[in-house]
C-alpha cells in the first residue's frame, strides 16, 4: 500500500517538473540587423568639424576657405584666383563625409605641432583645422608640412575643388568652365577697335586673336587678378562700339575631339 502511494507521488512530480520545463523555441533566431554606417544628419545644432584655409603668395596662390559641418553640409568662400569666387554651399555625399571623417581620424592631427614654417617668404601657407568638444587644433605650414598633414591637405583640397553640386549664394559667382583673363568680344562695324580696347588699359587688355575672317570677333586678353572677369565682360557690353562680350570657355576633351 505504502509503495502504491509512493509510485502515485512520483509521478505527481514528474508530471509537475515536466509541465513547468520551458520547451525550445521553434521559431528561427534572426541575427540583430546590422548597425547602419553613420552618415551626416541634417540638424540645426551643426557644428564646424574640419577647415581647410589658403593663404596668398607673391604670385596667383589659390586663396580660399572650405568648412565641412557635423551634418555634412559644407562651405567655399573663394578669395582670389579661384573659379568659385564668394560663398557656396554643397551638401556632401555619405562615401564622402564618412572617408574625410575617417582620413582626420587616422591623421591625428593633435600630434604635430602648430606651426612649420617655411623657408622661403614667397611661398603661401595651408592651415587645416579639426574641431573636436570647443577645441580647435590648426596644424599650418606648405614646404616643410609633415607628409601625413599634406597627404590630408589634397583630401580636403579634392572635395574643394569638385566642381558640381555647389549653390553660388547671394553675390558670389562660379567661373568653373570658363578661361577668367580671355575675352571673345564682337565690335560694331567700321569702329576702332584698337581705340575701344585702349580704354582698358588698366586691366592690360590686348588682342589674341579675330575668330572669324568676315566678322569682327577677337579673342581678347588681360592681366588676370587686375579686375573680376565678370565686372570686366560687364564694362565690355556697356560699352556703345561692342555688340556683345562673354568670357571665353574651356573645352572638354570630348569638344576637343568634334572639332578636329
């Protein structure tokens, strides 16, 4: 009797344990999705994270500035001889602002000094700059930059000197395309051209040469850096002996090609 009642006990509790066991799942485990790549977000709270600044020469030095924003957002303001003159704006792409990113990461730009100057006083100076929590670190130099900060310098420079996507703001003007100090100029009929053109000779403009054998259309040219192309061409059209007057374009390879 007392053996029956022990068997019945057991298999009270054997059943109890079986039913509280927790069965395996049989739904398949998916791995977590992967963490997508970080990429600028427009925000209001942009804040600068690298600069790149181009100082002058004696000579026809590029002088500009070019910021990129913790939201990818980026600025150009051109200084002189450079085809983007005044502020544009452009929006990077993801590859982009994650491979500068990357660049000043590997760069560390915190240890090199501040400051490597250059033997000769002709030369310009190149000041790239990384922001990080309110500190500025600015490493400046050009001939004796370490190769590192210089290899940085053509990164930053490539970006600056892409020619699409940007948007001229209020004032500024993109040559990009365009020969600056060349003019194609067509004068009126039975004028004195030579007479028109010496009332430019503050900007040294001279002719090249005529375009076309039957019409008065010259290639002209002056001395870059004298005046800004467009105020030029705009005095050119003003003026009672020019029919028209527009700054001379570059030719692709492709323009090249047709015309042969």
């Amino acid at each position: 009797m007392k053996i029956g009642i022990l068997i019945a006990v057991l298999l009270v509790v054997a059943i109890a344990f079986a039913c509280n066991t927790p069965k395996p799942s049989t739904t398949e485990q998916k791995p977590p999705p992967p963490k997508e790549e970080e990429t600028p977000t427009l925000t209001s709270e942009s804040v600068k994270l690298f600069e790149l600044t181009k100082t002058p020469c004696f000579g026809m030095c590029p002088v500009f500035t070019y910021t990129i924003y913790s939201d990818g957002k980026t600025e150009y303001s051109g200084k002189r001889w450079v085809d983007k003159m005044g502020l544009h704006t452009k929006q990077l792409s993801k590859a982009d602002f994650n491979a500068i990113k990357k660049a000043f990461a590997e760069t560390k730009l915190a240890g090199y000094d501040d400051m490597y100057k250059n033997q000769i006083m002709d030369l310009p100076n190149w000041k790239i700059s990384e922001f990080t929590d309110g500190n500025r670190k600015d490493v400046v130099g050009y001939q004796n930059m370490p190769e590192p900060v210089k290899e940085l310098v053509k990164q930053m420079d490539a970006l600056a000197d892409a020619t699409d996507g940007w948007k001229a703001q209020e004032g500024a003007v993109n040559y990009t395309g365009v020969i600056q100090d060349e003019v194609i100029v067509r004068f009126k009929d039975d004028v004195d051209q030579d007479e028109v053109i010496g009332l430019f000779k503050a900007y040294k403009l001279e002719k090249v040469k005529q375009l076309s054998p039957r019409l008065p259309i010259w290639l002209l040219k002056y001395r870059k850096g004298t005046i800004e192309p467009n105020e030029i061409v705009e005095m050119l059209n003003k003026h009672d002996d020019i029919v028209s007057a527009e700054l001379n374009k570059k030719l692709s390879p492709r323009d090249v090609k047709e015309t042969k």
